[in-house]
C-alpha cells in the first residue's frame, strides 16, 4: 500500500454535471487532442469509484482520463488502484510510465521510485502440498520446521525448493517470488523403484 500518500486529483473544482462516459478514446474513429474538459471529468469520477472501492472502475476513468490529455497523476492514481485491486507488479509497471512523465518534479519522481521498491519487495507466501503429505521441505537449503502442506513467508527473488519423502522419488526446482504473490507447488509424488 502507498502509506501516507493522498490520492492525487487533476480537477480542481466542484463535480459538475454528468457527461456521457468516454470508454475507448483510444479507438474513436478519428484521431483527437487533448480534451481537458472531460479528462476532469473523468478524474473526478475515478476518485469518487476509488473512494468507493471500485478500484478496476477508477482504473478505467484514470487512463481514459490520461489518454484524453490529463497530467501524470492520472498514472499516480492508477498505480494506487491497481495495488488495491492487489497487483503489485501492475501498480509497479504504471510507476514505471510515470517516472518517464516529462513534468514530473524531483522529489515526485523520487518518491515513485520509492514506491517502487516497495512493491518489488513485498514478501510472497509459499504453499507446498504433497501427495501424499507429510514430506520435509528444504527452501534454500535450510529444513522447514514442519512437513507438508505447509506455508510460509519467503522474501522477493529466486529459491530453490526441495521435497522428499521415503519411498518416493525426490523433487527439487527453483521457484521465484515476485510482488507478494503467492507461490504454490502441489505435488504428487511419485514411488521410488526398489
């Protein structure tokens, strides 16, 4: 989550009345300029869904709204609502198109990269699952306090898993933990030949 930072709004006034909604201005049968009018327009109705917690909603206003001539904190608020909607690597990936706004300030540019890394770091949950259970797990060659199923916390980037069980054939691969996603290994696995 971006903690201690506001939602930035490009409209400056009071909401005014409805207009009919933009929802492809990338696709119009012609070519158009910017047209701030409706990207205020449609930056107020995306705080008000992401107020709402209609994130993928305030998504969509937010791009129309930046396509249609709005400044870089549409891309800002985007990235806010795609963390809310729990894509990190998303949100981390529209902070990446924001950065390369040529307006931005300094100290705005500073604080996605900030931003940034945060996202990239958030730990992921692994989950092992055997079949049958009851098998010991070595992450990065340190033994698990229990055995399958099991979950555990793991820090961004690369591991190496690895499950046995006697009588059974061993399994080892790496896996790697991005954005906080999570990470599953459901295994069957399989006899040992005697």
């Amino acid at each position: 989550m971006f903690a201690g930072v506001a939602l930035a709004s490009a409209c400056g006034g009071a909401v005014g009345p409805s207009h009919p909604r933009v929802e492809d201005p990338l696709h119009a049968a012609e070519p158009r300029g910017p047209n701030l009018d409706a990207a205020r327009e449609l930056d107020q109705q995306g705080v008000r869904a992401f107020r709402e917690a209609r994130y993928e909603d305030a998504i969509r206003d937010f791009r129309a709204a930046r396509d249609l001539g709005g400044p870089p904190s549409e891309l800002w608020n985007i990235a806010r609502s795609e963390e809310r909607v729990d894509d990190a690597e998303r949100a981390a990936q529209v902070l990446d198109e924001y950065v390369a706004a040529p307006d931005l300030t300094p100290a705005d540019r500073a604080e996605a990269e900030r931003e940034k890394k945060l996202l990239a770091a958030r730990p992921s949950i692994l989950t092992i699952t055997t079949t049958p259970p009851g098998a010991q797990v070595t992450l990065d060659g340190q033994r698990t306090a229990r055995m399958t199923p099991l979950s555990l916390e793991i820090a961004n980037g690369p591991h190496t898993v690895d499950v046995r069980l006697s009588g059974y054939v061993p399994w080892t691969q790496p896996v790697d933990a991005r954005f906080g996603r999570t990470v599953i290994v459901a295994l069957y696995l399989a006899r040992a030949d005697k």
